[in-house]
C-alpha cells in the first residue's frame, strides 16, 4: 500500500530506506521506496514541511535534483546521504 497522506500512521522507519525529493517554489513532491525498491510513500509537501517531515524519518539516502537550491536543501539535511543529479 502506497501512503498518500497528509497525516496519520506514516511507514515504519525502517520501512523507507531511500526518499526522492522534487524541489520546487510551494509544493515539493515526496516519494520514498522500501529495501525492494516498492513504493511506499508518495505525497506533497508544502516548503513549510519540509524540515519537518524529514527530522521525522531515520537517516536514509536522499536524492534530489541538481539545481540551485539543492545545496541550501542539502545542507538542512544532516545525517541523511543527498545526492544530487
């Protein structure tokens, strides 16, 4: 089951080892795969969020696109391994 939410029971912790980010102005998109690579999480989030959402989560890679806000995001991300490209 994909989590599509804006609250409630998120996926176990140890469920999301991997998270995408889509970087934007308002509404950034979320998507975050388990181990096998399935869908577990796929919601948006508002930039206000953002940090929030994150220091929720166990660290786990992060990946977001190459632009320039990707080093001011990077560097609200300790703990986490971002990748950009």
């Amino acid at each position: 089951m994909i989590g599509n939410h804006t609250g409630g029971a998120h996926p176990t912790l140890s469920e999301v080892t991997t998270i995408g980010l889509d970087l934007a102005k308002t509404v950034f998109q979320v998507h975050a795969v388990d181990a096998e690579g399935t869908a577990v999480v796929r919601r948006s989030l508002r930039r206000a969020q953002v940090l929030v959402y994150f220091a929720e989560r166990a660290p786990c890679l992060v990946g977001i696109e190459a632009c320039a806000t990707a080093h001011y995001w990077h560097a609200r991300f300790p703990g986490s391994a971002m990748m950009c490209g």
